[in-house]
C-alpha cells in the first residue's frame, strides 16, 4: 500500500508535492498538450472540472487558454501513471486518483515488445 492510497487531499499525493515548483507559472494549454503528452481535450475537460487552475490570459495573445503548469504536471503524471486510456476517469471530485483503489496493471506485450495488440 502506497502514501497515495492513504492521501485524504490532493496536496497529500506524492505526486503532487513533486511539482509544487511549477506552482503559479502558465502554460498555454496546446504546449502543455505538447509538453506533457496528454490530448487537449483531457486537458480541457480537467480544467472545466477544477484539476487544472485556469490562469490569467497571455496579455500577448488574450485568445490562448493559460494553465498552472503544476496542476497539469500533476495530472499529466496520474494520467500515464494509469495508463492514458480514453473515457477511464482516474481523479475523484478531490483531484486525488481515484485509481488508488484499483493499481494499475501491467499491460501484457506482443512479440516485438510493444503494448497493445499485435499488427501484421
């Protein structure tokens, strides 16, 4: 059993206490998309959510969507931590993973040492 699994907030999840660093500093939401290589509309969806804090427009360019890199730092880690899959809620309304109570598992590899399916 992990920290993780006992973590009453969000704040308490070592993952999160790794990137307070990053805390208060913008990413426009396509780098981050970039950077951390989670699909823009997860990070849309966790914004409107509240995982991610939505932080003031670029003065530059008002139009792009500005986040706190430490949330999307956070999220992005949980997000490949349990495997990045599509329509997997993996955050409790808290922002803690709400797949502490299911570990992730290993994915099973094809003959050529990829995850997933194997493709003629």
């Amino acid at each position: 059993m992990s920290n993780d699994d006992l973590a009453a907030t969000r704040e308490d999840v070592a993952e999160f206490k790794r990137h307070t660093a990053l805390r208060g500093k913008p990413i426009w939401m396509m780098a981050a998309a970039r950077a951390y290589k989670v699909p823009q509309p997860t990070l849309s969806r966790w914004a409107k959510r509240g995982l991610i804090a939505r932080l003031p427009p670029d003065p530059h360019d008002p139009r792009k969507v500005m986040l706190d890199e430490a949330d999307v730092a956070y999220c992005a880690a949980i997000h490949h931590r349990y495997g990045g899959r599509s329509g997997v809620w993996i955050f409790a309304r808290d922002g803690t993973p709400y797949a502490r109570l299911n570990p992730p598992r290993p994915q099973p590899h094809n003959a050529r040492g990829r995850r997933g399916a194997h493709r003629s």
